[in-house]
C-alpha cells in the first residue's frame, strides 16, 4: 500500500485562524493592533509570524507540561488536520527557531495585549461581585521562580538563604488585582525579589477607582496604601498587624470603633495627616483555638456596612489565594513554572500566563451568566479541558470553506 503523495507548503497562519475558540476573549484585532503599537511586525515573511508567536505565548500557558514544539503543534492541530486532507504537510519549527521568534517579538506586545484585554466583568447580578454597590476587588502577591541562568539572576536575584548557601532558583515577584467575584486578575505588576509587595502595591491602585472595595491583607497595610486608595476615590477593607496600635475615639452600635491612622516619618514630612479609620475586631473559633482578627475599614454607615457584614466579607479575599492557587498549580503546575532562560522572554512568558488564564475565567463567567449562576461554582480545571479541545475543534471547519491559507 503506497500512501499519498505530499507537498511541503509554508503557510500564512492568522492569529483569527488560530485562537477563534476563545476571540471573545482575545480578539485577533487587539493582537494586530498591539503589534502595530509596538513596532513588532514583521517586513518579510516568516515561518513563524508575529501573530502566530503571540498565540504560542498565550498557549504556552495552556499546554504548560509539554515542549515548546509540541505546544506549537497543539496550537495548530486543527489547521494541520486541513492541511492532511488537501495533501499538504507543514514541518514544524525547530525549537532554536521558535526562541528566535520570541526574542524578535519581545515583551512590550504581550504587555500591551494584556492592558488592551483585561477588565472586570462582574456585574450587580454576579453572585459575590459587589457589596453594597461596591466591585469588590483584592490585591496580593506571589512569587514565581524562574531559570537558574545568569541573565535572570542578575535582573531578578535570589531570596535570601543561610550564609555559605543560595536559593537554588533566582525569583520573580508578582503582584496581582483580582475582581473577586469572577477571579478575574485585572491587572498584575513584576519586579526583582528583592522589591516588597507593598512598593508595586502601590502602583497596582492606577486599576482602582470609585465605586470599588478594595481588600489587602495585612503585609500590604501601611498608612501610604491607605492614603493613596482614599486619594483614588476607592473604599477599602484591610487586615493590620498585631503590633500596629488605634486608639479608640468612640464606639459605634454594632461594636466597631473610629480612630486614626498616623503617617509615616516619610509621608509626614511630605504633609501627611492623620486619616479616620474604622476598626472592626473579631474572633473566630478554630482547631487551632481562638483568632482574632482586626480590620480598618474607610465604610462610616453602619447601617449599610456593619461590622459582621464586613468581616464576612473580608474572608472573601481568600479569593484571590484560590486565584493565585489557579495561575500557580492549575494552568501552570510546572516544577519550575517560567521555561525561559533571559529577562525579557520571562516578562513575555509571564504576560502570555497571565492572558490564558483571563481567557479561561472570562469563558467561564460567560457560561456562568448563561446559566444563571456564580462563575466560582464552575471548575477551573474542567474549564480548561475543554477550551484546550475547544481550540483544534473551531479550526478544523467543512471542507467548503477551505482553504484558510495561503500557502507560498
């Protein structure tokens, strides 16, 4: 038995060919449109086209336990199986051409891809999105590690470790905003290890604004984050430390108290006042014996904010833990999650994580308002499944519409 005769083509891959399973989300206008923004696209044609190099960041993140040989191939499976019918075959890149793909796209296009797509989606209606009118938003960090190269050393550096020792991999902090009502990560900053998480905190609140509850845990409480989230319009919710002191300047009804947050030495002496907080204290009973809790809070009505409300409340902003617990274990679930070996392939490859996962969760709370019910009773994992599928299947069209490409 002879098999059929094939030809080697070099087709002309769109970014709408490829990701149409998830455009919704990820539309291959913004692509284009990021491209010409930066100054990425390219003058001659390529195997490996920008559009096309875009995607495979994106999918990166989706098939993360596979080379990047095979993620390229995953990407175009649908493609390929038009291809097989018309008796062509397209040879996949080899692995130093794909690294020479990334490198000529740099990381300025996914940066500016991620600020075009992400936003909340939350509305009134989403179970757990608002509170009392507010968007309820989250704010906390992670930190990822990356190559032991020389190159991220340098940029990232190590965590500190015994004396005669080093970490055995240089680390990369994220820190994120989440909607956390739908999981959604609208908005996210890096940095080396060696800057805190309340530094690029800080800069995360460009995201926030009037008509939102922000809430931190206690290693971002500092009277700056307080005083720039008052100065953006945006209400707050925040855990303090056992050791930070309030007095108390009067009692309310449902036994939270107001007080005053002094500033720093440093916000001081740039004419920083004191602020009024209000300061809600509460125990609660575990295995591990009694914990108290002590909340700040800039919500004065106790009639519409009282003081058990918000500290159910807070406890939704584990949230953005189960979120983190999503990025970190549930899409990526490598051992060393980040696969590239220099600086700017890194913040690109992070970009393009950070992109899947809004991709899946926008898809997920799209089919959660569908069907009338919260997007966090639906399974990340499932989710994820089924667009990995999703994608090969919405490429693999009736013969009558081929063919897609143009092969040269």
């Amino acid at each position: 038995m002879q098999l059929k005769d094939f030809s080697f083509i070099a087709p002309t891959v769109e970014a709408e060919l490829i990701l149409r399973a998830i455009e919704t989300v990820i539309s291959p206008e913004k692509i284009v449109q990021s491209l010409a923004q930066t100054g990425s696209v390219e003058e001659r044609k390529r195997k490996l086209p920008s559009q096309l190099t875009v995607c495979l960041v994106i999918a990166m993140s989706l098939w993360a336990s596979d080379s990047m040989g095979t993620v390229l191939k995953n990407l175009v499976q649908g493609l390929n199986r038009q291809w097989t019918r018309l008796g062509q075959y397209w040879k996949a890149p080899s692995s130093s051409s794909i690294s020479e793909a990334r490198q000529r796209l740099g990381c300025r296009v996914m940066s500016q891809l991620f600020e075009k797509i992400v936003r909340p989606l939350g509305t009134p209606q989403t179970p757990g999105a608002f509170l009392g009118g507010l968007r309820v938003m989250a704010v906390d960090g992670t930190v990822l590690d990356v190559p032991d190269s020389t190159a991220n050393a340098r940029v990232f550096g190590y965590p500190g470790s015994r004396k005669g020792t080093r970490a055995a991999f240089p680390k990369v902090r994220l820190v994120l905003l989440v909607e956390a009502g739908t999981h959604l990560i609208v908005d996210a900053l890096m940095c080396p290890y060696r800057i805190g998480e309340r530094v690029r905190a800080l800069k995360l609140l460009r995201s926030c604004g009037q008509g939102m509850l922000l809430m931190w845990d206690r290693g971002l409480h500092s009277y700056r984050m307080v005083h720039a989230t008052k100065n953006r319009g945006c209400q707050y919710l925040g855990r303090v430390p056992k050791n930070v002191k309030f007095p108390v300047e009067k009692v309310l009804e449902d036994g939270s108290y107001l007080s005053w947050i002094a500033p720093d030495r440093k916000s001081k002496n740039k004419g920083g006042t004191q602020i009024q907080v209000r300061v809600i204290e509460y125990t609660i009973d575990s295995d591990d014996g009694q914990k108290t809790y002590r909340l700040i809070t800039s919500l004065m009505d106790i009639a519409v904010f009282p003081a058990l409300l918000l500290a159910n409340e807070y406890h939704q902003r584990w949230e953005i833990e189960n979120t983190i617990d999503e990025l970190k274990t549930h899409l990526n679930g490598r051992k060393t999650p980040i696969r590239s070996l220099k600086p700017r392939e890194v913040v690109q490859e992070i970009y393009g994580w950070l992109l899947g996962h809004y991709a899946v969760r926008t898809l997920m709370f799209q089919a959660a308002t569908h069907a009338g019910i919260s997007p966090l009773r639906l399974g990340f994992t499932g989710t994820l499944k089924v667009i990995r599928r999703a994608i090969s299947d919405f490429q693999d069209a009736s013969n009558e519409q081929l063919p897609f490409f143009s092969p040269s």
